[in-house]
C-alpha cells in the first residue's frame, strides 16, 4: 500500500525534507516510523518526545494505517 | 464558535468587543492573549517564525474548542492564531470565552490554553543573536493541560 508521511518543523530540517511517499505494508504507526528510522537520516524520528498525526489527527504510536493515510511525525507543539 | 489561523495581526480589544456585541445574553467575557517577547531563555529574541500543519491546524483547533463546548455553558468561543513571521510585542494567539456567568467563561479560556499549548500543530522558531532555533517544548504545559483530566 502507499502513504503519504509528512514531518514538520525541526525534524522536516533534521530529515532535509518535508514529506514523502511510502511503499509497504504497515500495520501501525510506529512501523511506519521504524521502517524510516532504520536509516540514520531518519535517526530524529527515534526520539521519545516524537508526536505523530494520522490523517490530521493526533494518534498513538499504536495506531493502525490504512493505504492512502497521511501521517505525520513532528516535534512537541509549541503554539500559543 | 471561530475558529481563525492568519498571518495577519489582529487587535484583541476589538476581538473582546465582538466577543458580546451581537448578544446581551453574554454576562462574562474572559479572553487570553499570548504575545511575542523580546527575551527567551536566556537570549534576546528579535522575532520568530510560527510554522504550522495547514489543514490539522485547524481541525486540532476545533476540536478543542468542541469539548469546551461539551464542558462548559458557552455563548461563543473564539480561538485566533498567527502563523508567519512576527516581531517582538506582537499578539501570536487569542482566546476568548462568554457565558452568562464567569466561571464557566474562566475555565474554558484557561482549558483552551491548555490544550492548544500540548494539541495545536505551530512549532516556534525564534531568532537570537546566535542565530534561529526551534523553541522546546516545556514539561509544565503537559503538566497544565493534564489537570483538566
């Protein structure tokens, strides 16, 4: 299946890009992470402060994925 | 409910007047406004840039604004975010609730501040002498949002 992975901020910088289409089977979130972090490029996505998004949606690390979904991975918020 | 993400600026006073104009049943406005400072751990700051995830940005917003909504007797909510570059002495946010009493209007601009600062997608990126670096986020938000639990 195909998604669409987006990072943002510090970890868009540390990763040199700010998304990117994925090929495989994923069953949750965190395999998507772990397929990426295997690389050292990716090596910030293994930090434990990583906050992660399913189709715009805050989510667990456990969260299932569906082909077509867009997660994101991104640093702790700092609005307001 | 509003829910606003701009680069423009915006005037909080005229924002509060709004915030009851259309309705006499509002007995209680209580609003929050965040500003840009000029100092941040322990470097000056000349300005910074707010990035944000179009799209969830504003979902996460309403979402908070929702259960508020759920959780308190509202008249409105307004919730109003900058994105962009912005300068020290700036409004970056703006939060205002009415009720027919204070405290519900107290609680729920305090519970939207709360989540927008552990929930909402804007990453700050402030510039200082040393150069631009991305703010960190601070444990005593968690810590503030948790006590709405």
């Amino acid at each position: 299946m195909s998604i669409n992975v987006l990072f943002f901020a510090r970890y868009a910088e540390a990763v040199g890009f700010d998304s990117l289409e994925m090929e495989g089977d994923f069953a949750t979130v965190d395999a998507v992470r772990l397929a990426l972090a295997s690389d050292p490029e990716f090596a910030v996505l293994n930090e434990s402060s990583l906050m992660c998004a399913r189709n715009e949606q805050l989510c667990d690390l456990n969260e299932p994925v569906q082909a077509g979904d867009e997660i994101a991975f991104f640093p702790p918020v700092t609005g307001g | 409910m509003a829910i606003r993400v701009q680069a423009d600026a915006f005037d909080p006073g005229a924002e509060v007047n709004a915030m009851h104009a259309a309705n006499a049943g509002v007995g209680a406005v209580v609003s929050f406004v965040g500003y840009v400072r000029d100092f941040n751990d322990g470097r000056d700051v000349s300005g910074m840039f707010l990035e944000h995830y179009p799209g969830m940005t504003e979902k996460a917003l309403a979402k908070i604004g929702v259960e508020a909504g759920q959780r308190w007797p509202l008249l409105k909510l307004e919730v109003l975010h900058r994105i962009g570059a912005l300068e020290p002495g700036e409004p970056i946010v703006f939060v205002a609730a009415a009720s027919a009493h204070r405290q519900a209007a107290f609680d729920a601009c305090a519970f939207v501040m709360d989540y927008l600062k552990t929930r909402a997608p804007f990453w700050k990126k402030e510039n200082t002498p040393d150069g631009p670096r991305w703010v960190e986020g601070r444990s005593s938000d968690h810590a503030a949002a948790e006590r709405w639990k």
